[in-house]
C-alpha cells in the first residue's frame, strides 16, 4: 500500500518533469492550430479553442517540394551510409586488420569536427567541381554527419554476432565476402534499422550543409522552406509551425519504432551491458 | 587526445576487469536474441553508450572468442579490401574538406580568384586579421559563457533526472523515452519553436512572466538577453543527452553497492555523493567531454535565434566564421575559415586540459 503510493507520487512527479520539457513542444503544436487573428493576443491562448488548418494547408500548398527533397537527400544518405559503413565494420569487427585501431580512432575524431568548417570545405570543392547546389552534393555532405557513428554502431553490434556461426560458415567454405553478404548482413537487421533511422533523421534535420551548399538549388530541403519562411517579412507564424511540426514526423516515427527496433540494435553497445 | 579517456576508466574504476568480462558476454547473446531487458533502454542510449565503449575499450581489446583469420598477410588484405571504401570516403569527404578549409584560411580569396583558384598565399595573415578584429574578444567571450553555462546546466539538469528515473516507477520508461523529443527534432524546429515562445510582444514566456507583474523582457532583441535565451534553447536541447548518458552509467553501478551503504546507514544524500557520485566518474567525465566538443561548435541555434545578434551580443566564433564565409554578399572566406580552424584549435586545446585535469584529479 505505501509501496504503491510512492510510486504514483513518483509518476506524478515524472509526468509533471515530462510536461514542463515538451512544454515547446506543445507549443508549437498549439500555435500551428492558431488563426492569424489571435496570433498576437495576450494573453495567448492555451488550447487551440478556435483552432485553424489554415497553416497546415499552406504547408500543403508551398512545402511540398521541399518535403520531397528532404526525403530523397534522406534515403541517399541512408544508401550511402550502409554503403561505407557496413562492410568497413565487419572488417573493423571481425578481420582483425592491422591499423584498424588507429582507423576507429579517427572516425570518432571525425564525429567532432564543426559543420560550419567542413561547409566551408565542402562550398571550396563543390564551387570548382559543379556540384554545388545539387542534391547528391548535399546528400554526400549529409552522410558525413552519419558514416563515423554508423561504423561505430556497426562495429558494436558485429562483434557480437556468436564465432561459431562464422566459423560453420568457413568450414562450409565461404569466403569474407561470402560470410559479410549471406551470413553477417541479415543478423545484423536490427544494426542495419538502427543505422538508417539515425542516419534518415540526421539528413533530414541538417541545416549547416543545406544552407551553404544548396542555397541556390533548384531542389531545397524542408530545412531551408522552414528557414526562408522565417526570413519573410509578413511571418505567417501559423504555417511555419505547422511546417515544423511535419518536419518533425521522422523524428516521432524514430521513437516509436525506437522501442522495437532501436533499442534492440543499440543495448550491445550501451555502458551497462 | 588518445590516451586520455582511453586509459582514464583503468585507473578510476575498480571493477573494470568485471565489466569488460559482463560486456563481453552480453555481447555475444545480443544479436542472436535481444534479451528482455533490451527494450527499456531507448535508442540514443546505446547510441551514446556505444561511443562511449567505443572511447572506453583500449586499442587492440576484442572480445573473446575471434578467430583470427587477420593473421595472414592475405587475411590483412582482405581486411583492407572491405576497409577501402571507409578509408576513400574519409580522404576524399574530411581530410580533403578540411585540407581545403585550411588552404582557404592561409590565402586571400576575393570573389574572382575563389572561382579561378589563383589567390596569392599570404600565410598567417587571416589570422592575424582574425584575431585582430574587434569582434574577435567577444565572440570568444561568448563562445566560454554559452559553453560553460550550457554544460553546468545541462549536466546538473541531466544527473537529477538520470538520479530519479533509476527509481523504476510506474510510466518511467516511458516518461523517459519522451524526453528524448527535444533531442530528436531538427534543430531548425526546436529554434525557430524558441524564437516564436520569446517573442517580446507575442511570446508565451512574457505572457506567463507578465502574470508574475515582470515587465516584458526582449529575450532576442535586446544585447543584453540574447546570449542567455540561445542559452537556454541550447540547454534544453542537451539536457536528454546527459540524461540518458548518465542513467546508463547509473544502470552499471551494482545495485548492492547502494544496499551495503544503506545498510551501513548512509542516508540518500550521504548514499549519493560517497557512493553514486564516485563510481559514476568515468562517465560523468565523458559525457562533459563530448558535451563539450559539441557545444563549441553550436551554430544552428543561434544562427537561426539571433543570427548572433543584436550587435553581435549573441555571436560566437562557430556564427561569425559561418557569417563570415557565407553571411554576407561579399564573402570572406580566408578570414572565415581561419576562425573556424581556430575554433578547431580551441575545441582539442580545451579537451586535452579538461582531460588532463580529470585525470589529476583522479589520480589523487
């Protein structure tokens, strides 16, 4: 009885700790129901009482574009990734390569590099080679912001996978390549799920390399509708949030499958394993 | 910067050796069978754990049981081969990017010679440049304030969360992976969300602090506010980062650790600081290493909130190489790019001492 009366103290304190930091959440949310008229009333309204989709059909009308930019920079990025990361960490996992040390290390040094320098960079190269302002341009910058962490998930989860079902794969005679595609690949499902949600979430968030290396194209990303929506001068507050809270989608989708999926992928390299 | 917070957890944790054993046997279950426990913890726990290991485990530490087909000089090969991409991918998209950031930063560029490539070398002086404006003192002034008061908070916010969520109560888990929101959305929405809430006229924070009969504060707009309202967003978003870094260190302490001290009738607080505090260490000190490396480098936010100003109240040196470079017609990439390769120089400058104070400190 008392036992169970401190917990639901404790839940009821969790919740009002939870509610206090989505509180913007909420916000955004509430103001993007908003009608132009009571957007500057004060005080505000709390709930959208008089709620309104004038917001959300704007997104509809004008971001669409952006959106389907943001989806395609975001499953490239994703290809990209698994691409390089996969295989580096099998060998990183399992082939003992001599170096491979030093090859981690730098990967996590890469992880700490400002995106502002590598935009810098990045504008230099693409200015020269033309691919300034296209999508592959950005989709290459974008995975920069994945490959190292992938490669460490990888690495992780591959260390894992049990040696005597590598080994019934030698002595059936397959080959590295072999053993990496049929074998190594598909147990590692989960890594692979873990890998491409971050890796789709980072890309479709990023605003450093679109705003540099794309702030010409004729394909922009969502992140940069939401920007140039806030540069204009009549701001339509209503449609801005209603486009930031679209934007927000994968990242709502990423912890919803992040109980099933995530989690699983992930535990192998949590500190209290 | 290598040995630091690799060699660092042998010397402070005493049950290293248990740990590295316990790893490596979940390890081996993980994939086959994501045991029970595999779904209370959230994603970026294992994502930031992972790193952690990752920093933890010492060079040429594996686990048991590998055979060792790179033992060969064709096994090397091979290994190689499957490295090759990763190792293309890191020359041609960082050591290029930065080679030509540094190459920027030692020329002087205009307009014309940045598209012809024929700018004269003119060796250190964007960097004198740099460090000679007059914008220079502050936007490293505010790069400390906007670091430093970020992590305290964060880090303390974090911890006390992290403290009260190890009690496993009713919702907990899910109440946790919620927090985990602000650290999920892009950037540009959780800004642009603060910028509409600290309105000056229209915001909800003033209309809550009007309530309160506090006059209306011009959290963006005024010189004096707009370096602590990017703080805050900036804290906000880094709180779920400590949190679930630090409940997983938490989760690793042995729950009879707690119940000896308890039964030796240390109260919760005493329990706390004698017992938590300590062993969580190793972790504490690199979660304030990464959170320090990725605070330095913060640019969305307060582009996107101020655009570092007004009056450059709010820029720091990651805003003012990117304004810069990129923030006006004229772009000057050489002065740009000098500050950003100097904000590189500062983030493995400040990491080396932090580190080297942590291991003093542990060491006595």
């Amino acid at each position: 009885m008392t036992a169970n009366r401190r917990t639901w103290w404790h839940t009821g304190l969790g919740v009002v700790f939870t509610a206090l930091m989505l509180f913007p959440v909420y916000w955004m949310i509430n103001v993007s129901f908003t009608r132009d008229q009571d957007m500057r009333k004060s005080p505000p309204d709390w709930f959208p009482v008089n709620g309104t989709l004038e917001g959300y059909r704007a997104v509809l009308e004008q971001q669409g574009p952006y959106l389907a930019t943001s989806l395609v920079v975001g499953l490239g990025t994703v290809a990209l990734t698994l691409v390089i990361s996969a295989p580096a960490a099998f060998s990183l996992a399992r082939l003992r390569p001599r170096g491979g040390g030093v090859l981690s290390f730098l990967l996590l040094v890469a992880q700490m590099i400002p995106g502002v320098i590598m935009a810098m960079g990045f504008y230099a190269i693409y200015l020269s080679t033309g691919v300034l302002n296209t999508v592959p341009g950005l989709i290459l910058a974008d995975s920069t912001l994945a490959v190292p962490f992938a490669v460490l998930i990888f690495t992780t989860f591959m260390s894992g996978i049990p040696e005597e079902l590598l080994q019934a794969a030698r002595v059936d005679g397959a080959g590295a390549l072999r053993t990496f595609w049929s074998i190594v690949l598909p147990v590692s499902r989960n890594a692979v799920i873990t890998v491409s949600l971050f890796a789709f979430l980072w890309a479709w968030s990023d605003f450093v390399f679109a705003s540099t290396l794309d702030q010409g194209g004729d394909h922009q990303p969502i992140t940069l509708g939401i920007y140039h929506y806030i540069g204009n001068n009549n701001q339509q507050w209503n449609a801005i949030m209603a486009t930031a809270v679209i934007a927000s989608i994968p990242a709502t989708v990423l912890l919803v499958l992040a109980q099933r999926y995530v989690a699983a992928g992930v535990t192998a390299g949590a500190v209290k394993d | 910067m290598r040995a630091g917070p690799r060699s660092k957890p042998a010397r402070t944790s005493p049950s290293r050796g248990r740990q590295t054993k316990e790893s490596m046997k979940h390890a081996t279950q993980t994939p086959a069978a994501p045991t029970a426990d595999d779904g209370r913890e959230p994603a970026p726990a294992g994502a930031a754990g992972g790193a952690l290991r990752r920093i933890v485990r010492r060079p040429g530490q594996r686990a048991p049981g590998k055979s060792a087909p790179g033992k060969s000089a064709a096994g090397q090969w091979t290994a190689w081969a499957f490295l090759a991409p990763v190792v293309i991918y890191l020359l041609a998209f960082y050591a290029y990017p930065l080679y030509r950031n540094v190459d920027l930063s030692l020329r002087n560029y205009t307009v014309r010679s940045f598209v012809q490539g024929d700018a004269p070398f003119t060796g250190l002086a964007n960097y004198a440049k740099a460090v000679g404006d007059a914008t220079f003192g502050p936007a490293l002034w505010h790069t400390v304030v906007f670091t430093l008061v970020s992590l305290a908070f964060q880090f303390t916010i974090g911890l006390a969360l992290a403290v009260f969520f190890t009690r496993h109560f009713r919702l907990s888990a899910t109440l946790r992976a919620l927090f985990l929101v602000p650290w999920l959305l892009p950037l540009i929405v959780s800004s642009s969300t603060w910028s509409w809430m600290l309105n000056s006229d229209s915001g909800v924070v003033n209309a809550v602090l009007h309530a309160f009969g506090i006059g209306p504060v011009n959290w963006l707009t005024s010189p004096d506010w707009s370096l602590w309202s990017v703080t805050i967003a900036n804290i906000w978003i880094g709180i779920p980062f400590n949190l679930v870094v630090l409940y997983s260190g938490l989760q690793a302490i042995p729950s009879h650790i707690h119940e000896a001290a308890a039964l030796d009738g240390a109260s919760g607080w005493q329990r706390f600081w004698r017992v938590t505090f300590p062993l969580l260490r190793p972790v504490s000190a690199i979660t304030l290493l990464l959170g320090l490396v990725y605070t330095l480098k913060v640019f969305d936010i307060i582009w996107i909130m101020t655009k570092g100003g007004p009056s450059d109240a709010s820029t720091t040196l990651a805003t003012w190489s990117y304004r810069l470079g990129f923030g006006n017609l004229l772009p000057s990439f050489g002065p740009g790019a000098a500050v950003g390769n100097l904000l590189i120089v500062i983030a493995l400058v400040s990491g080396l001492v932090y580190i080297r104070v942590q291991r003093r400190q542990a060491l006595a």
